[in-house]
C-alpha cells in the first residue's frame, strides 16, 4: 500500500508545546534564527504568552532504547539525548548549523553523513531543547530500497 491509498488520519495536526523560561530568546532563535512561520500568538493579562510557529509537516518517531543507542552513536559518536529530541528537515544541513550556532545554539555534532542517507546535525538550542537538523539526500521510497530500512507492509487497523 503506497502513501496514497493510506486513509486519511483522524490527527489533523501534532504540536509539541515547549516551557522556555527565557521566552524571548526562545522565539526569536526558532522563529526568526530557524525560520518557523509564526502561525498565531496570544498573551493575557497576566504576563502569559505563547507563540504557535509552523514547522510544516509533522511526525512522531517513536524509537526503542537500541535504536536511540544506534542514532546517537551514528549522529554524534556517543550517547547524548534526552528521551525526547526534537528533529527538523532543512534543505542545507551545513548552512542551517551555522545559522544556528552563529545565534547561540551548540554544536553536539557537525552534519554526518547517515546510513540512511541523510546529513544530520545535532544542537544543544534554546528552551532546553536537543534538536537535530536533517537534510534528505533520497527520497521516502529510495530509503526504504536500502538494507535494513523498510515501512511496515501493512499498518494496523484503526481502534474504535
């Protein structure tokens, strides 16, 4: 089954919402350093904000130990992300770590080339968040042709 005849999700949109205690910094570095479009801002009364900014399209990778053990050891050498990370797809992996180190974030590990054909970086970035970005070098249906990487041939049936 290819993605187009996969039915259609009952999940219009996943959001991930982050505690940045230093919340200008914050949304300047992802918003303007990044470049996520600002989709909707409020604020009250009371000093509370929040910014929404579109990071296009989205996923959740849900990985077991070995495999968190496998990406840390291919992405970085070494064992160093928290349970969650949070992973964007660029079109320059190169030029988006610069932009970004060059705006405060740490460079973890310079763009690698991975064995799923990808060149990832990793970055220690505002709001306490250990981010990868990740430019694509094949596409979906060249990844899954390799070795050891392929979709689930049928995905499970909906729950009531």
């Amino acid at each position: 089954m290819d993605s187009a005849e996969l039915p259609a999700s009952p999940v219009r949109q996943l959001r991930l919402v982050v505690e940045a205690d230093d919340y200008e910094a914050a949304v300047s570095f992802y918003r303007d350093v990044l470049g996520l479009p600002e989709q909707a801002a409020f604020s009250s009364g009371d000093d509370a904000r929040v910014v929404i900014l579109d990071a296009g399209r989205a996923t959740l990778e849900i990985a077991n130990p070995a495999q968190k053990r496998m990406i840390d050891d291919v992405e970085v050498g070494r064992q160093v992300a928290p349970r969650l990370r949070v992973a964007f797809e660029v079109d320059d992996t190169a030029a988006t770590t610069d932009r970004l180190t060059a705006a405060g974030a740490r460079q973890v590990a310079p763009p690698t080339l991975t064995p799923w054909q990808s060149v990832n970086a990793r970055l220690d970035a505002p709001a306490n968040l250990h981010i990868t970005v990740f430019q694509e070098l094949r596409t979906l249906d060249e990844r899954t042709e390799l070795d050891g990487f392929a979709t689930n041939p049928e995905p499970p049936p909906p729950t009531p």
